[in-house]
C-alpha cells in the first residue's frame, strides 16, 4: 500500500500498475575529469533501476556529476534495502551527499521511527510529499489528485510532526503538487494557509517549480510569501503540451526564478522528472544536468 501510495503522488498521469516506458538502458556519459559535481537528484526519477539495482543506479548518479540526491525508497526502516547507516556509508563512498528523503506513509504513529531512521541515513531533511494520513486522493479515471480533509487537520499533522523532526535534530518540509496552490471548495489555497500556519520553526517548504507553473500560480510571489522558508526545489521542465520534460527542454524560464534564489531561501534543488516519455531515465537525467548549467545552476 505504501508503495502505491508514493507512486499515485508522483504523478496524476500515470496509474499506480503500469510501468514507465524506457528505451533499452545505456550508461550515461560520466562527467570529464575537471569538471566540479553540482546539483541534486531525486531518486523517484530513476526508481526503476533504484528497484532492480540501487547500488550500481547510484554509481551511475554519482559518476554523472551529481552532488547529491533525494531518496524516495524507504521501506521497513532501510533505504533501498540497506540500513540507515549502510545506505549512508555507500553514498559517502560514492561522494554522494544524502539530502533529503520523501516519506509518505509517515505518520503521527510511526513519525518518531521514520524521523530517527532519516537522521541516522544522515539526512537534513524529511520531506512529507502529499497530504499525509489519508488526506490524499487520487482519480484513476481523471488522472487527477488532490487532499480529502480541511487545511485544518493537515496543517495541524505538519505542526505536529515538524516539532518531532526538531527534537530529533532533523527537518520537516512539505512537497506541492498543483492541487495546493488552487483554491479547494472552501476559496482556501491550501499552500497559502500553510504558509501562515505552520510554525517556521518547525516547518517549511520544498517547491516543485513543475507543480506550480501548473497550477498557474508564480514561483517568486511564493518566494515572497514565504521568505527564507523555500529550503529545497523540485526542478523539471515543462513541454509545450504541460508534460514533463528534461531541464532545458522546456518552456519554464528557470534562470528567471534562479535569480531569486536568495529570497526563497533556497539550499538545495533537485532534478526531477516523474515520467520521461520512451527516454531512458538515466539518459533523461543527463540530459538535465547539461540543461541546469545552461539554466545558471552551479
């Protein structure tokens, strides 16, 4: 179940049973050897070739020039089927740094546990991807996702479990999708009573840049809503159909929103593309990383 539910959020356009269409695999180019590792990765790109081979995948990640990645693949208290310091002490190998884990199952049951174990990984952060405790759906036959609940109940969820995070020396952040940066049948944006009511202390953001152009709303009056609170982002291009693309391979003017980085507060950004369309995720990813250079991103 929780494997379906993380799969269901990744996207609203493609069900939870079928798989992602990939060209035959070929290994990416690695980096030349002068070449400084930049950027991040989100591992939900590649969580294919995570499932079949999680260590050989991060090799490739890392002799590609990422600096570091954002897991998506914990399950039974192990990262990919290692334990928290076992996934540690392999990306450490790799010259990986762990920034990030997207946990949705977490809950105000099991919180503790998942905080102390994303700790222990070396994680900064803790990023809850979807409304969490049964406040998500999605429709199978629209294709559509939205929360179930009151802004009410889940802003209150995030409190609860961003204070957890604090005491355990660990941080909590909330993943968008477009579904909360439009009004809900209430007239409330939820991202917007996030902003207010959530304590900063406890919780703050990652954007996914893709997610809000969607929704048609702005990066940079969020920048300005929620200043020094936009930790982490979520970057993949958008084509001319409103399907996600490769970084550079789009229609989002990422040098524009990068400018305003400062404001947003951001510290970390990640390379996302939940589906690639026929390309190989891998070939995907590389072809990202070339566009980030040209976006400005070092």
């Amino acid at each position: 179940m929780k494997k379906l539910i993380y799969l269901l959020a990744g996207s609203f356009l493609v069900l939870a049973s079928c798989k992602q269409e990939a060209k035959k695999e070929e290994s990416p180019e690695p980096m030349e050897e002068t070449e400084k590792r930049f950027g991040g990765l989100a591992l939900y790109t590649v969580r294919d070739a995570m499932a079949s081979d999680p260590r050989g995948t991060l090799k490739k990640v890392a002799d590609m020039g990422y600096a570091y990645i954002e897991a998506a693949g914990y399950e039974d208290g192990k990262y990919y089927g290692m334990e928290p310091l076992a996934f540690k002490a392999y990306i450490d190998s790799l010259g990986l740094e762990g920034v990030s884990s997207h946990q949705s199952a977490i809950t105000l049951e099991n919180g503790e546990q998942m905080l102390k174990d994303a700790k222990e990984a070396g994680f900064k952060y803790l990023v809850v991807p979807i409304p969490p405790m049964g406040h998500f759906w999605y429709d199978n036959e629209t294709q559509t996702m939205g929360m179930s609940g009151t802004v009410e109940e889940v802003n209150s969820i995030l409190n609860t479990l961003g204070k957890q995070a604090h005491e355990i020396g660990i941080e909590l952040l909330y993943h968008n999708h477009d579904f909360e940066l439009r009004p809900n049948e209430d007239g409330v944006v939820p991202m917007d009573y996030f902003i207010e009511n959530t304590d900063p202390k406890y919780v703050n953001f990652e954007m996914d840049l893709f997610w809000v152009v969607k929704a048609g709303a702005d990066p940079i009056a969020y920048f300005e809503k929620a200043p020094g609170r936009i930790k982490a982002w979520h970057i993949k291009d958008m084509d001319t159909e409103g399907k996600f693309a490769p970084v550079g391979q789009g229609t989002i003017d990422f040098a524009a929103i990068l400018a305003e980085k400062s404001k947003a507060g951001m510290e970390y950004y990640f390379v996302e593309q939940d589906q690639t369309w026929g390309l190989d995720p891998l070939e995907a990813i590389a072809i990202s990383r070339k566009g980030l250079k040209k976006q400005g991103f070092k």
